[in-house]
C-alpha cells in the first residue's frame, strides 16, 4: 500500500489514482517532445543535402562502353566523382593514383601503344575538353561527363563525330569532326571509313564522311544510330556515339513514290506502198489510166445493152 500524500496514511486508492495521472502526464510529455523533434528535423537541413546533384557519366574503353547513367553524388570535383563511382561499381576498376590523372579503367592502360605512348584516357564536360585536371574540374548538377580512351595526340588521331542532318530529307547524313589544322586552326573535316549503324544496318561513310540510308529502311520514327572506326592494332578512332543517340525521320522528309506513267500501247503504222518515179512511173500512170478507161467502157457498154 501507498502512503496518501494528504493524510500520510497508506492508501490503496490515492496511490492508483496518482500513478495513472502521472502515467498521463508522462504520454502528453512525451508526445510534445515527438512532435517538437518533427518540426526541428524539418528546420534542419544536412549539409550533404544542400550539395547534392545528378550528372551523366559515359566510359567509353577501347572496345566497349564501360559505363552510362545517370549519377547523383555530393563530389565537388571529377576527381572525386570517380573515386565514388569506382567504390559503387565491383564491374570498374578505376586507377587514379595522384588523384588528378586516369592512368587506367578496366585494363585499358595510358601509355601503352607504341611508338608514341601518347594514348590514355581524356574526359569531355557537355562537350568541352576541360584546360585543367580532373581534380581541378569542378562539377554542377546537370553535367555531362564522358571519359574516353584513345591516341588522340599520337600517331592515330582522333575523331569526336557530329551527324550533320540537313540533308536528311534527301536520305543523306554527313558526319564531321573538329580538328586542328598545321598552324593550330580549328576546321571542320569529314569522317571518313567510319562504320555507321542504322537500327543495326551497317554503313560505311564515303570521302566526305557521308552515308545515304537505303530507302526502305527510311521510315517515320526514331532510329538507333551507332558509329565507330577501329585502327589495325585496336586503338579506337573515333569516340562513339551513346548507346541511346537516335535520329528522328518525321513524316514530311519521307517522299512519296510517284506513281509509275503508262504510255498507251500504239500500232505501227501501214507502211505506205512505194509508187514508182521517172520513166518507170509514166509506164505505171499509164497502165492504171488505160485500165480505168477499159473499166468505164465496159461499165457504158453494159448500161447500154441493159436498155
């Protein structure tokens, strides 16, 4: 038994009832306190939070594409967006050992083809060759990051293709590059011998980079377009397209056959009968006059002995 805080005297009653009030008072206590931390959670905002973006990160290897999604990190630089992205994938190996230069992904090693040793792995952000390391590059949310391997500055070159579309209509793709002239002008050359695929047609573009889509293959709609060019020891040439590039053919670039014109059959004409000319003509003109004259005499002759 309890002791009555009123009367000092043990009682079951006063001390049930003053339990059960503090166990009350203990549940809205409690709730004010859950509720308060509900709304101070919402007024906190993590640090990380605040820096979180998404960028598109394409690999581009030797033979295959290595890797391409999109990923959401709190990395301020490419550097670090590699370090994470090789911590979530076991299919990547991603070697940066100073931390500011990609000397391997996946076995495909800078400094590997002779003579130069110039190849090894360069990155575009939205398109531009970046003027400072990757631990230098700085990255925003709606980036697009591609790594590539190639000799670009060796003996092999290097292409990064364009489609130019404003032949479409006529079937017709060109595909150019940006390139460096001798005195270190930037032209626009033509890719040539480089295989093109067409929802998986293959292609190969002419002299000036250009392929001309059979027409049958020519329809309304998107079509899965891929292009690549290989040197003899494997080193690629060209930087391929992404997996999901696609051009789209509208209904108004899809000529119609014209219907096919038939002429009407005509018949030789009768050949005309030669008539004769010079002396041989007198002779005929005669005959078919005195022949006409015994045909009028014998016609006379028989009227006249019908009367």
């Amino acid at each position: 038994m309890g002791l009555c805080p009123y009367s000092n005297y043990a009682c079951d009653f006063c001390r049930h009832f003053f339990i059960k009030e503090r166990r009350k008072d203990m549940k809205k206590i409690i709730s004010a306190i859950a509720a308060f931390a509900v709304v101070l959670s919402s007024l906190v905002v993590s640090p990380f939070a605040a820096d979180e973006k998404t960028v598109s990160l394409r690999i581009e290897g030797k033979s295959e594409t290595y890797f391409y999604g999109d990923v959401t990190t709190n990395a301020s630089t490419v550097a670090e967006l590699m370090n994470e992205v090789d911590a979530a994938n076991d299919n990547l190996t991603i070697t940066n050992p100073t931390g500011t230069y990609i000397t391997a992904i996946n076995g495909d090693v800078a400094g590997s083809v002779a003579p130069k040793y110039w190849d090894g792995w360069m990155d575009l952000v939205n398109g531009a060759a970046p003027s400072v390391g990757i631990g230098e590059q700085q990255i925003k949310d709606g980036d697009v990051i591609v790594f590539y391997y190639s000799d670009e500055f060796g003996p092999h070159g290097f292409a990064k293709p364009a489609a130019d579309l404003s032949k479409l209509g006529d079937r017709e793709i060109t595909f150019t590059s940006d390139a460096y002239a001798e005195d270190f002008s930037l032209i626009t050359v033509p890719v040539e011998g480089a295989k093109v695929t067409w929802d998986g047609k293959e292609y190969v573009t002419d002299a000036d980079g250009k392929i001309v889509i059979d027409k049958a293959d020519f329809t309304v709609g998107d079509h899965s377009v891929g292009i690549s060019k290989v040197a003899e020891d494997g080193v690629p040439l060209v930087l391929r397209f992404a997996s999901d590039y696609k051009i789209t053919v509208t209904a108004d670039m899809v000529k119609a056959e014209a219907p096919a014109v038939t002429e009407p059959e005509t018949k030789p004409a009768k050949p005309a009968e030669d008539v004769p000319s010079g002396d041989t003509g007198y002779v005929y003109f005669a005959v078919v006059a005195i022949i006409a004259a015994a045909g009028i005499a014998a016609v006379s002759k028989k009227r006249a002995y019908e009367k």
